[in-house]
C-alpha cells in the first residue's frame, strides 16, 4: 500500500514539472556588443632631418696601452694611477742585466767574426784560404751585424717612454714582475680639449642617416643641467659581432667643464639627410615594439587594424616612414581598447 501512494506522488510531481516547463516562455540568449567612442587625427605630411639617438661611454682618442719590446722583469714603475704624464716621459723600466749581456754577446761575435775574417782575407791573398771561405765569413759577419743591431735595438725598447700626454687610468702591472713582449702594463688616457670622445651603438637605419661631421648635442648624468657640444668624427664600416651594432665616434667639446673616461653619455645627432614622413600622434600608436606598432583607422563603423613602421618619436607625436601612405586619419583617443573589426562611434 504505501509503495503505491509513493508512486502515484511521484508521477504528480512529474506531471507538475511537465506542466510548468510548457507553459514557461523559452528566451534565446542574445550578446549585445557595444560600440566604442574614440577620436580621431589627421594624417599630415613633413619632410624633416630625422634625429639619431644612442648612449655609450666616454674615452679618449689616444688611449694608449704601453710595453715593453721584449720580456723581462720589472725594475722601476715611476707613476701611478692618476698622474698626469707628459709625451716622452720615462713610465718604466725593465731590469737591464740579460738585456745588457745579449748586447755584449752580440758585440762578441761580431768583433769575433770580423777578426776571423780579416785572417782568412790575409790567407786568400796568400793563395792559402779558398774565395768560398772568405765569402762565408763575408756572409757571417753580415749576419753577426745584424744580430748586434737586433740586440741594441730590443735594448732601447726596455724602457716605456709615455706616447701621449694624458693621465694613467691603471697600472696593469707591478715591479717585480715578470712581463711577456707586447703585454701592456699601464693603460694611458690623453686629456686635451679636443680629444674627447662619445663612442654610441646605432641600428642600420639610423647608421645610413648620419654623416662625418654632423652636429650633435651630448648629455652626461655628471652634469644633467648642462648641453655638451658635438660633432660626428668617425663612423664604423662593420657591425659590432657581439651586439650587431655599428658605432659612431662623436667628439664632444667639454667646455670647460672636467671629464673623465668611462663617464655614461647620451647623444643625439642632428642628420643631414632629410625624409618625408608621416606624422600621427602618439597616443595611436599601440602594440609598439623597436620600430614596429600598428594603428587603427576608421572604417566605416568599424576599426582597422594597420601594421606601421616608426622612424622617429619628436615629443608628442610620431613620424611614420612606411604603411600609412594614402591613409587620411588614424584613431587617436580610444585606440588602446579597441580590437581588429571593433564597432566604434566617431566623436
């Protein structure tokens, strides 16, 4: 009995259920997509002298590395790091003793050798010593000569005499110790008015824009209120194999104030070579990324997405060297919320 009461409740139940589902009304889910304000610009054209920016360090144009012609030990270093030094002054020395007895060993075979053949020269003419033997001893006293020469002239060169006047930045090297032919043992900066010099890395692009002797204005976080005159002295003809960029040299006229080597520099160039471009504002450029963003453009309700290659950021807007040739406006205000094919209002 009271498994039938249980069914019959629970077919009513299902016939409820039934009766509720037919009589509700079934709505279809419906997206509404809302349109976008934005504002737009005007494409405008400008032929212009692009501006070449880069950073990099401080340094002379005569840093020397000076050493010694052949190896020895160290006897007397005469300066320390900081010293100001003064062209053909004496930096080092190397102990003089194996040097000093090479010469005399060289100056030994060559009295020996002359001797030797002044006796074979008086036998010839005795008909007693052969020409070959007179010309041998002809060819070595030559080559003994030589020697001596070779000897004397490595002799001069164990003495470091300063090529440049500038002020040693670092003493590579001590007294005492023994130094291979060609190490450097001091690093030498020179310090004249005109021989200061920004070395910065630049892109391929901007590398083609710049000319010998172009000005350019050059700032140090030394002195971050002050404008250092400059002039592109030197531009490199290969790429950097490490960074894959291309130096340039720009001598900077310190007017007056003190510089020093190593001090980090920014610079940017004023170009000679003038371009058209196309300028937008700023604010619609999005997805930037090196020389590469995109823009939208109005199309009708909708947006376009525009791939655009940027040559140059002056101030509050941006010159565009490729991909907006006949596009009359772009989307400025907005443009960071919109999408490919988003619904936009025009304000």
């Amino acid at each position: 009995m009271k498994a039938n009461l249980y069914f019959k409740a629970g077919l009513l139940g299902l016939l409820m259920l039934g009766a509720c589902g037919k009589n509700e009304t079934q709505k279809p889910l419906v997206l509404h997509t809302k349109a976008i304000p934005v504002k737009v610009a005007p494409v405008t054209q400008r032929t212009t002298n692009l501006e070449v920016a880069g950073a990099g360090l401080l340094s002379s144009s005569q840093e020397a590395k000076p050493s010694f012609k052949v190896g020895g030990v160290i006897q007397r270093i005469f300066v320390k790091e900081g010293d100001r030094i003064r062209r053909g002054q004496v930096l080092a020395v190397l102990n003089p003793t194996e040097i000093n007895l090479q010469v005399a060993q060289a100056e030994e075979s060559f009295t020996k050798t002359k001797r030797d053949l002044a006796r074979v020269q008086n036998l010839y003419r005795d008909s007693v010593a052969t020409l070959e033997q007179v010309q041998n001893l002809e060819t070595a006293l030559n080559v003994s000569r030589q020697g001596l020469d070779i000897a004397r002239y490595n002799q001069s060169y164990a003495t470091i005499i300063s090529p440049v006047e500038g002020v040693v930045l670092r003493k590579l090297m001590n007294e005492g110790e023994i130094v291979g032919p060609g190490t450097p043992v001091l690093f030498i900066n020179a310090t004249t008015e005109a021989d200061w010099i920004l070395k910065i890395g630049v892109s391929d692009q901007d590398w083609t824009r710049v000319r010998e002797g172009d000005a350019a204005e050059v700032y140090f976080d030394a002195y971050p209120e002050v404008t250092f005159a400059g002039q592109v002295r030197v531009l490199s003809q290969g790429a950097d194999p490490l960074t894959g960029s291309y130096q340039i040299e720009i001598r900077v006229n310190p007017a007056g104030k003190r510089l020093a080597a190593g001090m980090f520099g920014k610079a940017r160039i004023k170009t000679s070579v003038a371009g058209q471009y196309q300028v937008v504002p700023i604010e619609s450029l999005v997805e930037g990324e090196g020389k590469n963003a995109f823009v939208y453009v109005p199309k009708g309700q909708k947006a376009q997405k525009i791939a655009v290659q940027v040559a140059q950021i002056a101030g509050k807007e941006a010159l565009i060297s490729k991909g907006l040739d006949k596009v009359p406006q772009v989307i400025s205000q907005g443009a960071g919320f919109l999408a490919e094919n988003s619904s936009i209002i025009l304000q």
